[in-house]
C-alpha cells in the first residue's frame, strides 16, 4: 500500500464524514419543521423505521400489535382510545378533591 493511496482513503473519509455532518444537520432542520406543522416527531419516526425496514418487518409489528392487544384486553387494559379516554375521566371523576 502507498502513502499515497492511504492519504487517498484518509480523503474520503473526511469527505463522507463531513457529507454525513452535513445530512445530519439536514435532518434536524427538517424534524424541526414537521414538529412545528404538528406532526408527532415519535410516530413520524416510527413510520420511517417501519418504511426503511420493508414489508416483512411492517408484518411483524402489525402481529406485535394484534397479540398486545389480546393481552391488554386479557388483562382489562383498554385497546381503543376512547375506551382508555373513559377510563381517565371515571378516575378523575371518582378521585378525592
């Protein structure tokens, strides 16, 4: 290996590093849009892990999600919002003052 073929790759990973910073910073500003049109930065960044990781993947959560339900309902969890919305307010409504 040459010193000028290793000062080559040292080159390259500066470029790719400083491309990388870049597409970081990128994608902090582009967070800081979707929070401020009110998207929820959590469930946007699960839809995205969801889309990069395929079909086979989206399958597999979707299972997750029918099976935690059998057990949330196995256990009376709620399963629905307005279930676990009238939940919230018959606790409200029974606490103490």
């Amino acid at each position: 290996m040459s010193t000028s073929e290793l000062g080559n790759r040292a080159q390259r990973r500066v470029t790719l590093m400083t491309e990388i910073e870049g597409l970081k910073e990128d994608l902090k500003r582009l967070k800081g849009e979707d929070k401020a049109d009110g998207y929820n930065e959590q469930a946007l960044a699960q839809c995205v892990k969801e889309l990069l990781k395929g079909a086979e993947y989206q399958e597999e959560q979707l299972q997750f999600e029918l099976e935690l339900d059998t057990y949330r309902t196995a256990i009376g969890l709620p399963v629905t919002l307005e279930t676990a919305q009238r939940h919230v307010r018959e606790q409200v409504q029974g606490a103490p003052a």
